[in-house]
C-alpha cells in the first residue's frame, strides 16, 4: 500500500482509515454501525438530505422549534467539514505552521537543535484524535436526543414530496437538500489506473510521501502544499493554466506564491498534465509547457481541482427539482428550487462553498420553508479565507467585480510592514486593502493578507453588514500593539483624503486666529 493509504472508499471498504481507536471514536459519533434507522413517522415537516453544516443546522433548527424532523446522511455526520475538510485540514496546518516556527526561531534569538524534525505519523495521529473529539458536536445520539429522527442511507426522492431510504419512505411538508459537494476529477489519461488522493483520502495518510505532486492551485491546493513542504515533502504545485488562488486579489496571490516559494514548492505554471503512468512505485506525470513535453516523477499525486455537486443520485427529476451537474441546483433568492416544497443549502447549490455559508444558508432556508419567511440570501456579506501562511481573507467584491458594474472606486492599502506588532512578531508580509464608492466611506470589499488574517476580516464583515464605512472604523479604539490596528490605518488613510487644500488652508486660518 503505497505512502501509507488505501484507494477511495466504496461500500465495501472502510468509510475512513486507519481504523484506529480515534477513527473507531470518530465512526461511533457520526456512523455508529449499530445505528437502528427508526421507523418514519406519518409525516414530517421537514427532511433534511445531508448531514454537513447546513443539514446539521437545519435539522437541529428545525427540531429546536418543534417540528417534526427527518436526517438523511448516506456517509458521515458531519459532513465534509468534521471528516475530510476543515477540521483535519487545519489540524495538520497548525502543526506544519509549529515546525515553520521551530526551523525560524534563530531569528527571534531562540537556539533550536538542528536535529528537530517532523514525525509524520504523530502529526496525524494528534488529528485523528483531535476531529474524534470533535465530533460529538455532531453526533447520531446528540440528533436523536434533539428529537431528529436519523436514517443512514442514500436517499432518493420518489415524488414532490416523498423520499426514499433504506427501503423507507419519508413523507415531508418541506424538505431541504444539503447534499454537499465532492472532489472534481480532471479527465487525464492514466490518473484512474495511477492511482490519487483526494481531500477525502489524504487524511488516510500515515507516511509522508518523499515526492508529492498536487495538481490545482485553488486553497485546498495552496494550503495541503505548504503543509506537505514544511513537512518535508518535495512538492511540485502544478498550476496548469491558471495562476495561484486565480480568483483573489492578484497582489496577495503573489504574496503567498512567493510563500510558498520559501518553503520549498516546485511552482509549474502553466503546465498542463496531459498523461499520468506508474512504474512499479513512482508515478510519472507527463507535462506539457508548450510544444514541450517533460516528465516529472513523484510517490503521490494530490488532485485539487475543485468541486462537484452530489446531484446524480438524488433522482431530482422524481420531485420536478431543476439542477445542472456541475452548478448543482438551482435555487431562488430565497433558496427555494423548481418545487415549491424544497430547498437547498450549502455546496449543492451555492457558488460559495464554505461551512459558514452552508450555516448562514441554512438559516435562511428554515425560516423561509416553515414559517412563510422571505430571508434571502443575496443580500448577505460573506467573508473567506484561505489558511496558506501567512492567510489571505477577503470580504465583498474585488476591484475588477465593482469596475466591471460600472462602480467607480478608491481603494487604500496599507502594509503590514507598518504595523508595529507585525514589525516585533516578525510577520511583515502582507496587507491590507479596501475598496470604497468613490467620494465615499462605504466599503464594497477588502483583501487582507497576515497571519491571522481569517481572525481579523470579521470586524470588516460586520462594518459592511451593518451600513458602517471607513469613517465608523477610524473612530473605533484598538488595542496597541496588535495587527487589527491595521484595519484603523486604512480607516485612517481614508480620513486624510477628506482633508482638501481648501479645508486645510480653512484650518490653518482659523488656528492661526485661536493663537
């Protein structure tokens, strides 16, 4: 079994590996496997399809207010977030970032022998009993003793407003598709018989590939290639026609290229893959650059090239729901789909496809699908972040997006190496930069790149939710020293612009006459 892992699960195999006690914990809380699916009521008022973020919220939700509540989850509890994304993700990312810390600490006068080194396996055991502890969060027990009735299986519709699971029907008022999303494969010759990994195999992990190529350079791509290259791995990131993060700030995705560069990453761009073999051990990747074709030899191969919605078993056509395969389904404003009685939530039918989008969302939906509400989710703010060192954050629209609506913009940026605090934590890298309506305070969208850069957006988020501008924020008292004052510098930058010549001659004028 090469690098450690076994090939993606099917029926037959194992949801999650190693089975060690940690992932038997883990399975205990989110698939027991003497779980008993109840029998369904007469009828529901809401069923739920999928048990990630925005299935959970919705079904717990739901039950909080009294209805009477179905859960459909064919895998894990959970969903992607708790088994095969966030949460272990961001489990190995902190222990690459302590390493990063150990290899630099000379440079803060801390002497570290040159004998430290990473132990794989530790790394990844630390996650697998890190996410088992989280999962009680998300439970089977913690739904059933909420009231929520909870069947494991795949569920199908059979009407416009019945689904199928484990050869039960379940009648429903209102239903909810929370679904998810799964790993997009490119069509490459070779890759199916090759052999890859998956955001949902490489937490199967026990032995560090000498030689990773990861193909994608999205934020699954970006963040798993750092974490591998401080953890020793000869990674090669393979770009293919698009530049890093190719939907950020274009300074900031130079910020973390030139991260990325530091900690040891092979960057190919644009190289495209064009065939995939394997020789005994090695995988050989052949590239094309061009009319020139090279070869590159690695141990793994991590696919990142985004995602696909879980549309194809749902037997949507049963209940007249509209969907495209790789947009998901198609859902109003409101969230509601072709059919009246049902809506989605979440990677299904979003373009956002982030755990607290899928939660937001899910709000949105309950109140509109039980209680007549008219929540609407195009009107909300949303925050992202990619977890590379240092992070890149970012809120609202991006200059080219408020230019291409005919909005015209300031924009003002101010860099980290300014700051006190990231001057004496040694994290200078990065900035922050703010879009606002042209001859105003009103903010339209901001980028920050630092290190903590997903804690610190959310004070930006909740200006912009809250109708306040860059005046409000200049006015707001920050603890010094911290790299939150950051966002009162742009505010500040923002401020001087209001002082015109003419009122600073006014000013002078009248100071002039108070001596």
């Amino acid at each position: 079994m090469s690098a450690g892992y076994a090939n993606a699960p099917t029926r037959e195999k194992p949801l999650v590996q190693p089975l060690d006690q940690y992932n038997r914990a883990l399975l205990d809380q989110v698939h027991p496997t003497d779980w008993p699916n109840p029998t369904p009521a007469k009828g529901y008022n809401l069923v739920v399809i999928g048990a990630g973020a925005g299935g959970l919220v919705s079904a717990l939700g739901a039950a909080g207010l009294g209805a009477k509540v179905a859960l459909v989850e064919k895998d894990r509890l959970g969903g992607d977030c708790l088994n095969v994304g966030c949460v272990p993700s961001k489990a190995l990312l902190r222990s690459a970032r302590a390493f990063a810390d150990v290899r630099e600490a000379g440079g803060y006068g801390v002497r570290v022998p040159d004998c430290a080194t990473i132990d794989f396996p530790a790394v990844m055991e630390r996650m697998r009993r890190l996410r088992a502890r989280i999962s009680c969060n998300d439970s089977a027990n913690r739904l059933r003793e909420a009231g929520v009735d909870v069947f494991f299986g795949e569920g199908r519709f059979t009407g416009n407003d019945a689904i199928e699971v484990d050869g039960r029907i379940l009648h429903f008022s209102r239903a909810i598709i929370a679904a998810g999303a799964r790993p997009a494969i490119p069509d490459i010759a070779g890759l199916a018989d090759a052999g890859y990994l998956t955001n949902e195999t490489v937490f199967w992990l026990t032995e560090l590939p000498k030689r990773l190529a990861v193909i994608g350079a999205g934020p699954i791509g970006c963040e798993l290639t750092q974490a591998f290259a401080r953890f020793g791995s000869n990674v090669h990131l393979l770009a293919g026609g698009f530049p890093l993060l190719g939907r950020e700030d274009r300074d900031a995705a130079k910020v973390v290229e030139m991260s990325l560069s530091r900690d040891g990453v092979s960057i190919n761009h644009p190289a495209k893959v064009i065939e995939v073999r394997r020789e005994q051990n090695e995988k050989i990747l052949v590239l094309a650059k061009g009319s020139q074709r090279t070869e590159l030899r690695v141990d793994e191969i991590l696919i990142a090239t985004g995602r696909q919605p879980n549309v194809d078993t749902l037997n949507l056509e049963a209940a007249a729901v509209k969907y495209d395969t790789k947009k998901g389904v198609f859902v109003s404003d409101r969230l509601q789909t072709s059919n009246r009685r049902i809506f989605g939530v979440g990677d299904i039918c979003s373009k956002y496809k982030f755990t607290h989008m899928s939660d937001a969302m899910a709000r949105i939906a309950l109140q509109n699908a039980l209680f007549f509400g008219r929540g609407k989710s195009n009107i909300l703010t949303v925050p992202w972040c990619t977890y590379t060192d240092p992070e890149v954050a970012h809120v609202g629209e991006y200059e080219n997006e408020s230019r291409n609506r005919g909005m015209e913009i300031d924009t003002f940026t101010v860099e980290l190496k300014k700051n006190d605090r990231a001057i004496v934590d040694g994290e200078e890298l990065g900035f922050l930069k703010v879009h606002v309506k042209k001859g105003s305070d009103k903010i339209l969208g901001a980028t920050l790149v630092a290190r903590h850069a997903g804690e610190m957006i959310s004070q930006i988020t909740q200006a912009m939710s809250s109708g306040q501008g860059l005046k409000a924020l200049s006015k707001t008292i920050y603890c010094y020293p911290t790299q939150a004052e950051i966002i009162k510098s742009v505010a500040n930058e923002y401020q001087r612009t209001r002082l015109t010549p003419w009122l600073k001659w006014a000013l002078e004028k009248w100071l002039a006459w108070r001596r």
